[in-house]
C-alpha cells in the first residue's frame, strides 16, 4: 500500500495538480454565466459544479501526464527539468501511464454524469475529441514557435465545455472572449516562461518564441497578448451584463498583468517563477471569485 501512495504522490507532484487553479476559475465563471438561463434557478445545480471540476481537474492531469511522459527525454537534457520525476527515475513510465489511463477514466465518468444525472449528450460526446487536442499540445513544440498559443487553447477549452455543459444551447459571444481571454493570457505567460529555456531549446530544435524569435521581441508578444486578454474580459463585462465587482476584478487583473511583465526583462529571468506561478495564480481566483460573486448578487429576486 505504501508504494502506491507514494507513487501517487510523485505522480501528483508530476503534474502539479495545485496548477488545476489556473483554469478551474474561468470554467466556474463559464458555468454560472451558463447557469443564468436555467429557467427558475438562475445559476448551476451543485451537482453539475462538482462534476465540473471533476472533469477539470481529471482532464488537466491526462494532459499533463502525457506531456512529462512524450517530454521526459526532453526533460533529462535539460539541467532546469532533469530532476522531474521521471527524468530522475522516481516515477517510472508504467506507473505514469497508469496514472494517466485512470485519469481519462475518471475524465469520462465526470462527462457521462451530465448525461446520467442531467440529460445532456455534449459532454460524453466531446470528451475523445478534447482529450486528443490537450495531449496533443505536446508535440506542437517540435513543430511551430506558436505553440503557446496551442497550450493556451487547451485551457480555454474548459471555459466552453462547462457551458455546454451547463446550457448548451446558449452559447455564444460571452463564451467566444472569454476563450480567447484565456488564450491571450495563457499564451502570454507561457511564452514569459519560456524565456528560461531558450539555449536549451535552440540547442534541441525545438520550438517556441523566445528561442525562434529572440527574448526581447517575445516578451513584447506576451505583453500584447495580455493586454488583449484584459481588453476580451472587459468586453465580456458588456456583453454578459456584469456589474462593478467583475469590472473590479478585470481592473485587478490588469495591475497584476502589468506586475506580472515588469518582472521579466531579457537576460533577466529569476523572478519568472514568482510570475509564473503565484501572480498568474491570482489573477484566476480573483477574477473567478469576483465574476461568481457578482452574478450571485445580481440573481432575479423570483428565482431560487
């Protein structure tokens, strides 16, 4: 029993699991922005939040458990990643995809539950499809410098899954800026990080922005690109009906962003990590608290 455990503790630490808070607040925000057109409710049954985050959190860790598995040569020639558990042999590779297939399991489980319980086909229908494009992410960087972008689209698939999950039939504009909200914010973060392994990547061929195009062209995309994110969350505001908290919320976000891009400058790469994990991870949790709390308070006095 104990060898399992810790196995599962590698794995966990593997994957990362505390990261799920990147993406799980946007697909919260998804589903009660969703949940407004439940006819005398006004916001998402319980059971559906939790089956949300069970196919978040599960879905998140067979991608990322299939990315440390296709990377983990990769990740060996690289002094920055060579003690991940599975370029350092804490993990083995059977044990990974062990891991991995009970999460796609677990994934699919969480997807027929909206059917089960909530009568609706989307979820299980879609659930192959999305899981093939989040592990497909992996490869993108041995093909295209832009494949941040492609990382960026994977998260932004939880926004548009915990809609039709949710309600499908009303997806539409909401849904679609705060997708490429996401993208753009995503995208522009990760191409900050990558900032740290441009030898490495030049050295291995392969690709990503800053070892294509060079750290100082680079972070000037990823801060264009969070200014976009910024510029499609306030136009969600609008076009979501939101109110003053969420428009609070996009303010803060914004001065973190602007926190977050000051902090890197080329060359200089030591705070990349307090950019990358902790601003990155406020922004999310505020933004999500704020978005739900303001559609909370705003709910018609007539509904339950």
């Amino acid at each position: 029993m104990r060898p399992v455990i810790s196995s599962a503790r590698v794995w966990a630490e593997m994957v990362k699991l505390s990261h799920s808070i990147f993406a799980l607040p946007f697909a919260l925000m998804a589903a009660f922005l969703a949940g407004r057109n439940i006819e005398g409710r006004g916001w998402p049954y319980w059971g559906q939040l939790g089956l949300i985050v069970i196919c978040m959190v599960s879905a998140r860790s067979v991608a990322m458990t299939f990315n440390r598995i296709v990377d983990a040569e990769i990740d060996a020639r690289n002094p920055r990643t060579a003690r991940r558990p599975l370029p350092a042999g804490r993990l083995t590779r059977s044990v990974a995809w062990a891991m991995l297939g009970l999460s796609a399991v677990t994934f699919g489980i969480g997807c027929l539950g909206f059917y089960v319980f909530f009568h609706n086909t989307w979820p299980i229908l879609l659930s192959g499809p999305v899981l093939v494009f989040l592990c497909g992410y992996s490869f993108t960087k041995r093909f295209t410098k832009w494949s941040h972008y492609f990382l960026g689209m994977a998260l932004a698939l939880s926004p548009l899954g915990a809609w039709l999950a949710i309600h499908p039939t009303t997806v539409g504009l909401p849904v679609v800026l705060l997708m490429v909200g996401v993208t753009c914010w995503v995208a522009g973060f990760d191409i900050i990080y990558a900032c740290q392994d441009i030898d490495v990547d030049r050295r291995d061929g392969l690709y990503s922005l800053p070892s294509r195009l060079g750290p100082a062209p680079s972070l000037w995309i990823a801060r264009g690109s969070h200014l976009l994110a910024i510029v499609c969350l306030a136009a969600l505001g609008f076009a979501a009906d939101l109110g003053l908290i969420y428009a609070i919320g996009v303010v803060i976000a914004a001065i973190l962003l602007i926190v977050e891009n000051s902090l890197v400058r080329p060359g200089h790469y030591s705070k990349v990590n307090l950019a990358f994990f902790t601003i990155n991870g406020i922004v999310s949790v505020v933004l999500g608290i704020l978005a739900v709390t303001d559609m909370v308070l705003t709910l018609p006095t007539n509904v339950a």
